[in-house]
C-alpha cells in the first residue's frame, strides 16, 4: 500500500470518528434542554412523591387545610410541605429527642440536611430544596429519595446516641 493511500485511509478514519463523535455530545446537549421546576405547589410535591411509589396522605380533622402531608419510607414517617412556590421541603421528626452536642455532630458529618432540637424536644431532620432559577425532574426525584435515605440513618444515629450514657 503507497503512503498516500495509507495517508488517505487514516484521515479518512478520522474524519469518520469526528463525525460520529460530533452527533453524540450534540444529543446529550439535548438531555440538557428538559423542562425545568421552577416552583412546585403542596399538591404537586404530592403527585411527585406518589409518582415515585410511596403513599402520601393529608387531611386532619380539624377543618382547616392542611399545610404539609406525610409519606411512610422505609418505615419511617416524613413529611412534605410547601414554604414558598419556590422553595419545598421534607422533614422527619423522633419523639427521642437528643442532645445538642450529638446533633451538631450530625451536622458536620451530613451534607444537605439539618439537624436541631424542635421547640416540643424532637429530635428533627429537615432539607430544603430551592427551585428558584430552575432545575430538573429528576433532581427533584432524588431530592426526595436521598431525603428518604438520610432519615433511615437519622432514625439510626438518634438510637444509637440514645443508648450511650
């Protein structure tokens, strides 16, 4: 084979490669151009935690809207409420209660979530998720399962802290 043939097929070859390669990075652009949550209403977290395979529920008796629902994970109970349309946020709550030390220990060993005594001496975790400027479907899904996650190791770290003396 002549070198310019040889020459020919090589560059040939690599136009080709460019030429696959090129349509593929532009077709992850595409994923880039989903739709975007910009806000999001109680109901509509709702639907979103329903749609992922859990059971929220609502309503208390008392006649008044309600302004949060609940949702079993893992056999824990979280709740889900609304701030602003800009802003949602899921919390679990344990009548255990802690020690301040050991949910500051919490807090600087747990990216995302925040830990902190409630006013009735529940131990509670909480994270919110901030939609202002918009982000994708699937980051509000894992939002919510890694939120699922982190309140079975909360669940966890407060048994665990409850036993020590």
């Amino acid at each position: 084979m002549s070198t310019t043939h040889l020459r020919a097929s090589l560059c040939f070859a690599v136009f080709y490669l460019c030429a696959i390669a090129l349509p593929a990075q532009g077709s992850s652009s595409t994923q880039n151009n989903a739709p975007l949550v910009t806000s999001m209403t109680l109901e509509s977290f709702q639907q979103r935690v329903q749609a992922l395979g859990f059971s929220p529920t609502r309503g208390n008796t008392d006649g008044k809207p309600d302004s949060f629902f609940i949702f079993m994970a893992e056999g824990r109970k979280i709740g889900g409420l609304s701030l602003s349309p800009t802003i949602i946020e899921l919390f679990v709550s344990f009548t255990d209660g802690a020690k301040p030390e050991d949910l500051s220990e919490w807090n600087r060993t747990h990216v995302g979530t925040v830990a902190f005594i409630a006013q009735n001496g529940n131990a509670v975790l909480r994270s919110n998720l901030f939609l202002e400027g918009g982000i994708t479907e699937q980051n509000v899904n894992l939002f919510i399962t890694r939120f699922r996650d982190a309140a079975v190791d909360y669940g966890r770290f407060i048994v665990d802290h409850k036993k020590k003396p």
